[in-house]
C-alpha cells in the first residue's frame, strides 16, 4: 500500500539522520544510480527505480507480466470508447504493482523539464466531441506535451464553449487512470 511505501522512505530518512549504516547505503545506492543528475535523465533510471521498488519493498515490475485491461465501473454518460481508452491507458501506466493490488506509475527527477507528459492520456479519449483530428493531431503524430501545445488546445475548447465538460471528462481520466 501507498503506507508501506510512505513508512520505507521516512524510516530511512530516520536512518539517515542517526547515522544508521543500511541507511547509508541504501541512499548512496538511490543517489548513485538513480538520483544523480548526470544519471537521472536517462531512461534506464527509470526501470532500475522501479527493479528496488520490487526488491525493497515485494512489488512486481509489470513488464514481467502481461497485462489485462480493468474496466472502470459503467458510468452514466460516458461513452464506451472513452472507458476502453481509460482501462488501456491506466493498464500501461502501472509500472509495479504491490500485493494488496496497489499499482504506481514510476517517475524520476527531470531537472528543468519544461514539458507536460501527456503520455498516458489517449488523445482521441481526452478530445472526442471537443476538437477535430485535426484540431488536436490525431492519435500519435505530432507532440502534444508542450506548455504552448496544451494551452492552445485548451483555448479551442474554451472558445467552443465546451470547457466545463471537458473538465469533467479530463477528471474523470485522471481518477481512473492514475488510480
């Protein structure tokens, strides 16, 4: 649970701080592999965060094993297409998964970064009935991450008079995604 992983990190913040060897160690071994700067901007850090999740503390790596869609619960209103996005893009966002069934997406330290990842949200789910194809870039063409990208996309919406029920769509994507 989120609890184990809150009580690992304190409890070796408190090793630390008395000086306690293992501590030591185990946080020589984050900065040197994983927390460095030269080190954390390079996809790897990435995967070998989430190898000491699954060591450290009994997840599984999900690229181990094969995923299956969950289906989030039948919602009133909401189109069935964005629901089988949303169950795609959350099944790929899990990147270890512990015991209880509590999954996490794995994020390293980007100095500098000045981009949105927008990476787990399908495009065709997060615009439909809101944009064209060509007003957002349909699926998978040209990057959409981008501070200036986002805000114009937003303001197309905006101006159509659609932003309150994209809001709720965009919520709804988030809870369910990065659940």
């Amino acid at each position: 649970e989120l609890d184990d992983i809150i009580r690992f990190f304190r409890n070796l913040s408190q090793g630390l701080r008395a000086e306690e060897l293992i501590s030591e160690i185990i946080a020589n071994y984050l900065y040197e592999n994983i927390a460095r700067e030269e080190i954390r901007k390079r996809k790897v850090t990435a995967r070998d965060f989430e190898d000491f999740l699954e060591i450290a503390l009994g997840g599984r790596v999900m690229d181990k094993d094969s995923r299956k869609n969950v289906m989030p619960p039948e919602m009133s209103g909401v189109d069935k297409d964005i629901l089988s996005y949303i169950s795609s893009n959350r099944r790929e966002k899990m990147d270890v998964i512990f015991p209880k069934g509590y999954g996490i997406s794995v994020k390293t330290s980007m100095p500098n970064n000045t981009e949105i990842n927008m990476g787990s949200f399908a495009r065709e789910a997060l615009f439909k009935n809101f944009l064209s194809k060509a007003e957002y870039g349909a699926e998978r063409k040209s990057g959409l991450g981008s501070k200036p990208q986002m805000l114009d996309k937003f303001q197309k919406i905006y101006n159509k008079k659609k932003w309150a029920e994209f809001c709720t769509r965009f919520k709804l994507m988030v809870e369910n995604i990065y659940v």
